[in-house]
C-alpha cells in the first residue's frame, strides 16, 4: 500500500512538472496496466526502446513520410510526443506494455487515419482491443462505447462507424506494439501501412 502511495506521489510530481511522458507512464504502472504472456513475448523487441522524437527534425522530412505525416498531425493538434526521461528507465523496462503503448498512441492515429476527436479515439480504442494488448483496453472500450455518444452526441455515427473500422483493422494487422516505429520515419507513410498489413489511404 505504502509503495502505491509512493507511485502516485511520483506520478502526479511529474505531471506538475509537465513531463507528460513520464506523467503517461507512471499513470499505466500506478493502475496496473498488465498483459498475457503471449503478447509480452510479442514486446521482446521493444522492451527499454523509446529513443527520443524530435517533431522539428520530422517535419523536415520530404512529403508523404511516415516521420513528416506524424509530425504534421502532432502539430496540427498541438500535441507534443510522450519522451520518456531516462529517470524512469527502471519502469520502462519493467513495464514495456505501458511504455510502448504511451509512446505509439499519436503514431496510432496516423497509421489508422482516426482523428483526435470522440470519434477517432474510439477508433484507435478499438483497434488496440481486438489486437489483444490487454483486458484493461478491451474494458476500456466497453466504457468509451457507453460514454462517448453521451459526451459528444453530434459524433454518434461518426462514434459507431469507427469503432467497427478500428476492430476491422485490429483483428486483420500485424501485431503492431512490437514494431520499432521510430526507425521507419523516412519511409512513405503507404509502405509502413502496407509493410504493418494496414490498407492504404
């Protein structure tokens, strides 16, 4: 109980501090967030990688580029990417699942094409549920599936349309939390989409 105590003090000392990485990362570890063993063996190849994303390096990137796209879709939404300081490399490691899935939820969203709207969350919500990370994520969803329509009803069709898009897209991808994202940034957005099984847009 104490050590809970003590990891929400330290979650809630870096959002203060407006590290909102390593405020997203301490939040999944102070609720647990877990996977089967199935899906960690999946992570192997990400476990401790979260280089550093530099959004004025990627937009400098010709047009058309994974790193280009993601980085106009981070600015046009006034979004900053979740770095994780190396103070936290010891929950990094520990708790990929929390680490990976902080990191991609905005690379999510470009690769998906959902926006950052109700409806374009439910999406990315629904793909990560039917690629099976976690039952926290498929409980989630059952909640955002009851309480989106109520909080945006002008977004209900848009909120069904995407949510059955999303679990359309999970169940036929790639297993996309163990992908190395970052090193694809000069590639053509089409191909990373084409080489995760994501149809093209």
């Amino acid at each position: 109980m104490l050590n809970k105590f003590k990891q929400i003090q330290a979650a809630l000392a870096y959002k203060n501090s407006q590290n909102y990485g390593d405020f997203a990362i301490l939040k999944s570890d102070v609720l647990g967030a877990k996977v089967s063993t199935e899906v960690a063996d999946k992570l192997q190849n990400v476990v401790g990688y979260h280089p550093k994303i530099d959004l004025d390096k990627l937009i400098e990137y010709p047009q058309g580029t994974f790193g280009r796209e993601y980085a106009k879709h981070m600015k046009i939404n006034n979004l900053q990417p979740l770095n994780i300081s190396s103070e936290l490399e010891e929950v990094a490691q520990r708790n990929v699942f929390a680490l990976r899935y902080v990191i991609t939820h905005d690379i999510f969203h470009v690769l998906l094409n959902f926006d950052t709207s109700y409806a374009g969350e439910i999406g990315v919500l629904a793909f990560a549920a039917a690629q099976n990370y976690s039952k926290s994520l498929k409980i989630s969803l059952w909640f955002a599936k009851l309480l989106y329509p109520i909080i945006a009803p002008r977004q209900i069709q848009a909120i069904i349309i995407n949510r059955k898009k999303g679990q359309e897209l999970g169940e036929n991808a790639n297993f996309l939390l163990g992908y190395r994202f970052e090193e694809h940034w000069e590639e053509s957005l089409n191909r990373v989409r084409k080489n995760l099984g994501l149809p093209q847009i």
